[in-house]
C-alpha cells in the first residue's frame, strides 16, 4: 500500500474518541480505499516504533474483537471497557451504541 494509505488510516483513528469504535472496513472506506480492511489489520499489527496509535478501538464488523480468545482480545477488551465501551452477551461490542462512522452529528 502506498505510505499516503497509512497516513489516513492513522490520521482517521486519532479522530475516534475514547468510548467508540469504528470497524476496520469503514476505517479504511473513510481513507479511500474501500474494500482495503485488511490492509488496515496489517498496518496497525505492524506499527513502527515509536509511532503511538490507538489500535482497541478498531474492531472487526459487527463488533468483533481481533483475535477472539486470544490474550491479544481479553486486553482489547479491557482497554475498550475502561472507556466505557459496551459489549453484547456474545461479546461483540454494541456498534449501536458504540460505532464511530467519522461524520460530525
């Protein structure tokens, strides 16, 4: 992917504010470059150094976690709760309640 595609997608997930999320189909859509969702998965699991990125609040559609059971899950679970994220019996984080689309109601 060309380095303008990482630029957006980390600028795009600074703008989700603690408490949201935002799937990483619509975080890539929202940087042009729709149907690129696994390209985002592949940038924010191989970040540079030093480069800080608020990686939790990306889940999958419908409110999947990355990585289910995984001690990678239970810890992005833990960070989205802290901040008031809520979850579904299933697991699945409420999108409803929770989604972050990147338009200023």
């Amino acid at each position: 992917m060309p380095p303008e595609f990482a630029r957006r997608v980390l600028a795009l997930l600074a703008q989700v504010p603690p408490g949201r999320v935002v799937s990483y189909g619509v975080l890539a859509e929202l940087a042009g470059y729709p149907r690129h969702s696994r390209h985002v998965g592949h940038l924010l699991g191989h970040l540079p150094d030093g480069v800080s990125a608020a990686w939790h609040r990306v889940v999958g559609a419908g409110g999947r976690l990355s990585r289910p059971g995984s001690e990678h899950a239970d810890w992005q679970r833990l960070l989205l709760e802290e901040e008031g994220v809520a979850f579904h019996v299933s697991g699945k984080v409420d999108m409803r309640a929770c989604e972050w689309t990147g338009w200023i109601v």
